[in-house]
C-alpha cells in the first residue's frame, strides 16, 4: 500500500514525520506527566495548516483521508496528544460540513479552518456511553429553539472550546431517531464545563463533564435537520474512523521504535537482549501486526477517498479501528515487556504509550462495539 502513496501524500508523510521528530517528540513526556493542554502544539499544528487537511480543496484541504491517517500516524508514533489536538478539529468540522446549513458552515468552518474557533463533541451521560438511544438531555421545543436540560460526562476538549455539539433528545421516543445535535456556544447561560476528570491516559486534553440548565439554543444552531441531524453526523463519524485506526498505528510504530532501541543497548547474560532468539520474534511479531494494522487502515481511508459510504464502509472502518486499537494495546504491552522494570519506571516514556493505547480501545466506539458492528453486517441484521 505504502508504494500506492501519491507524491502528495509522501511529501505530506516525511514533513510530518521530521516536525514530529524535531519539535513534537521532545514535549511529548512533558505533556503527559503535565497533564496540561498543550497549547504549543496546537499553535504549531495551526502554523503548518493541518486543520482541514482531510476535507476538500475549498477549505484548504487535501480531500484524503488516507493523508490524514498518514499525519496522525507520524504525530501518534511520538506523542499521543498532538495527533489528539488534529483530531478534535477534525471531528467538528467534519460533522458541520456534513450536516450544517450554510449560515453555520459560514460561522464555523474558517474559525477552525484557521485555529481560532474550537470544538468538542458530547454524547456520553453517566448512565449510557454506548448505548447512546439512552441519553437522558432533553430538547423542548421553546420559542425561536429549544431549551436543553441534562448533564453530560467525558467531553474532550470542552474546557477550551468555542462551542459543543451536544446531543439531546428531542422527544421520549427511545430510540436515536429521535436525537439531536445542538452547537451551544460557550457563555451561553446555564452552560457549564466541570471540573476535568483525572486520567491514566490521553492527559494532554482534558475531559471534563458538562451541566445543561435550561440553556437556550437558537434554531440556527440545531444541526441538521430535525430527527436527521445526528444520523447524517454519524455518518460522518464512521468515515472518520480510519483515524482512530491511524492512531493505533502510529502508537505501534513508536512503541516499536523505543523498544527496538532499548533493546540493543540493553546487556543480559553477556549479550544484547536483541540478541535472544525470543526477543527477536517478539519484535518480529510486532512489526508484522503493526504493518497489518497499517494496511487495513490505509485501505478504509482509501474506500472513504473513493466514495464509500454506508454499509459499504461501516464494516470496514469497523476493522480497521478495532485491529488497529487493539493490536496498539498489544504491541504497547510487549515493548513495556522488553524493556522489564525500566518499562514499568516514568524514566522512560514506554509506559505512556501503554496507557494511552488502553484508551484508544474504548473511545470513538469500545472495540466490543466496532465487532458488534461487523457481526450485524455479516449475518444482515441492522445495527443497535
Ligand atoms: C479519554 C476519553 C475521552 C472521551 N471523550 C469523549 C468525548 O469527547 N465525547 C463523548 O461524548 N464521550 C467521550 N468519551 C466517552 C466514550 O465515548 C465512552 O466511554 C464509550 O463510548 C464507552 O461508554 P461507557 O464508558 O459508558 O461504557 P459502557 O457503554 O457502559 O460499556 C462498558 C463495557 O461494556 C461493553 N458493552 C457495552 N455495550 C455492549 C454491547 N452491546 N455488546 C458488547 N459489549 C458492550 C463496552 O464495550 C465496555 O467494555 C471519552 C472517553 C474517554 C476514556
């Protein structure tokens, strides 16, 4: 697949691969242990332009998602929480230009086109996280929009966003049919971000849960058409997924790198470690699940680049985020093995992709989901 890469695409890669080398790698470990938004980074992300790399020419994009997988593997193979900061440009403006009218691409679009406006996606409630038909915020229809009452848990970025898509229902039909999404502006009254949860992993950006009081959202700010809006940015989201895929490559990569150096320099019985046979197919076999991972995430970006869409996609991405994330937990575990005590010490900086890794299988949809997903297309059942 690597030698389908257009030149575009390649000279995309080896820039980001020698930024992320030279100026993201050196304050990844201090960004974890900080657990400080790494505002830095983000302003070096707005300098090289990369907050609308997967979407079209108009907004200054590449129109490829297999571009930005390759950007978010080489962030990722250095430091978590930069490849983070893409994604959450991203996922608004994916889903704004998928589902917003044209008064709402115009108001949002270039603020996160340019850094100056973010965001932050919030579906997950106390109460249900993959079950999202059983959010409890409810929408009531007031004059001139609605009225949103609710509390919300794990928003990503909320502490510095411009504005939240929040979802909430509309009615008390039980399923996602009769969900919305709704753009609330930071300062909006009766809106507040709580305090930011402590993590084991994804540090650099908080989470933080989120109050609704009868807080009024405009109708120019529903996305979407009523019933519609959060079907249409689900669909978004599923042609996002390759990215998540992505992440778990790059994690792979980087754990491999640390390990396959540590490795060589390490001294046991009077030899290099990765002179033992049985280190040396450890490597082996992290490398050979890694470039798995890798393919089956470059061929779902490539589907979505093609036009894919749909159950078409859906399995697809399905897998390359579940193989991908899961292989990233399992090669992060080996490199913490190769490494022994050392892996387990804040000395090295193994144990971070350790506990980021472990994060990457229950976001965006828990790896059991992402199976459930390619269990119904397989036997035709539609998907919960
Ligand atoms: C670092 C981090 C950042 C996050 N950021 C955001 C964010 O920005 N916005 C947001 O809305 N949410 C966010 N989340 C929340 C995340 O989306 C949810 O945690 C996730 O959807 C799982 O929901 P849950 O935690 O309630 O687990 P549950 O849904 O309670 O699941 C618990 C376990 O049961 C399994 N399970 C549940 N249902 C099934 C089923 N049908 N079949 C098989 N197994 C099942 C799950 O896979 C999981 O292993 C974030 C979470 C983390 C950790």
């Amino acid at each position: 697949m690597l030698s389908a890469l257009t030149d575009d695409q390649i000279q995309i890669r080896d820039l980001i691969r020698r930024v992320a080398k030279e100026q993201v790698a050196p304050r990844a470990n201090e960004i974890d242990r900080s657990a400080e938004y790494p505002q830095d980074m983000f302003d070096l992300l707005r300098q090289l332009g990369l907050f609308t790399l997967p979407f079209p020419q108009q907004y200054g994009g590449t129109n490829s998602m297999v571009s930005a997988c390759l950007a978010i593997e080489e962030f990722g193979r250095v430091c978590y929480n930069t490849a983070y900061l893409l994604l959450l440009q991203w996922v608004p403006f994916g889903a704004i230009l998928a589902g917003g009218t044209e008064d709402q691409k115009g108001r949002f679009l270039h603020g996160l086109a340019s850094g100056e406006l973010r965001g932050a996606i919030s579906t997950t409630e106390s109460q249900s996280g993959s079950d999202v038909a059983g959010i409890k915020t409810r929408a009531t229809s007031v004059a001139g929009g609605y009225s949103l009452t609710g509390s919300k848990i794990w928003c990503t970025n909320s502490h510095i966003a411009d504005f939240v898509l929040v979802a909430a229902k509309t009615t008390d039909d039980k399923s996602t049919g009769s969900i919305n999404l709704f753009i609330v502006e930071r300062g909006s009254k009766g809106f507040e971000v709580g305090r930011k949860e402590e993590k084991m992993g994804a540090r650099g950006v908080p989470s933080c849960p989120l109050f609704l009081d009868d807080v009024f959202v405009p109708e120019s700010n529903i996305l979407g058409e009523s019933g519609k809006g959060f079907k249409v940015v689900m669909e978004a989201f599923n042609k996002s997924r390759p990215l998540i895929g992505a992440r778990g490559v790059g994690l792979s990569q980087g754990a491999i790198d640390h390990a396959s150096e540590y490795i060589q320099n390490r001294v046991a019985f009077g030899q290099k470690i990765s002179d033992f046979q049985g280190i040396r197919w450890m490597l082996a076999d992290m490398a050979i699940q890694t470039e798995a991972a890798r393919n089956l995430v470059y061929k779902a970006a490539a589907m979505v680049d093609a036009g894919a869409a749909g159950s078409d996609l859906a399995p697809i991405a399905a897998m390359a985020k579940c193989f991908a994330t899961d292989t990233a937990m399992k090669v992060a575990t080996d490199a913490v093995q190769l490494f022994g005590a050392s892996g387990i010490s804040n000395e090295y900086p193994i144990n971070r992709y350790f506990r980021d890794a472990k994060v990457l299988q229950i976001v965006e949809g828990t790896n059991q989901i992402q199976r459930n997903i390619i269990a119904n297309h397989m036997l035709g059942r539609p998907a919960r």
